[in-house]
C-alpha cells in the first residue's frame, strides 16, 4: 500500500503542477497527502489489529483513500476556486 501510495502522489502532485502552474499549491498538497498517509496508515493499522471487529466496510474505505488517487480529486477543485476567487478579488 506504500508503494501505490507514494506512486498516486507523485502522479497527482505532477498533475497539480501541470495544471496550475504554482508551486505554492504542490507544496500544500505534498504537506497534505504526507499528513493524510500517516492519519489514515494508524487508523489502518488500528482496525488490522482489532481484527475487524467492527466490520470491514470501514477498513475497506480506508484502503481505498490509500490506493486510489481520491485526494487528487478533492485538491484540484478546491485549488480551482482558490484561484478564481483569488482573480477576482484582483
């Protein structure tokens, strides 16, 4: 999973690169995926522990914020309208 990780974060900071063209942006989304990685691993790690006693719809859900690129979907729109507000308060 650390693998799939890292690799869907280097591919969605490059994607956030190349549509945005600011750095400033890259840098808040590498702080972000590093702090989400480590939020979501614990949790992770707590429910492989516990033997899913609750269930395994909610460790399956964690999995997939791991190895699916869903952050990038939720950055690049909120960095969109960042920007658009940002321009017209110009």
């Amino acid at each position: 999973m650390l693998w799939r990780y890292i690799l869907n974060s280097f591919i969605s900071l490059g994607i956030i690169y190349l549509v945005f063209r600011k750095k400033n942006f890259v840098k808040f989304s590498a702080f972000f995926l590093m702090v989400a990685f480590m939020i979501l691993i614990f949790f992770h790690g707590i429910l492989l522990k516990t033997n899913f006693e609750d269930g395994y719809l909610f460790p399956f859900y964690i999995r997939r914020f791991i190895i699916h690129p869903i952050f990038l979907f939720l950055l690049l729109p909120a960095f969109y309208v960042q920007k658009k507000q940002k321009k017209n308060l110009q």
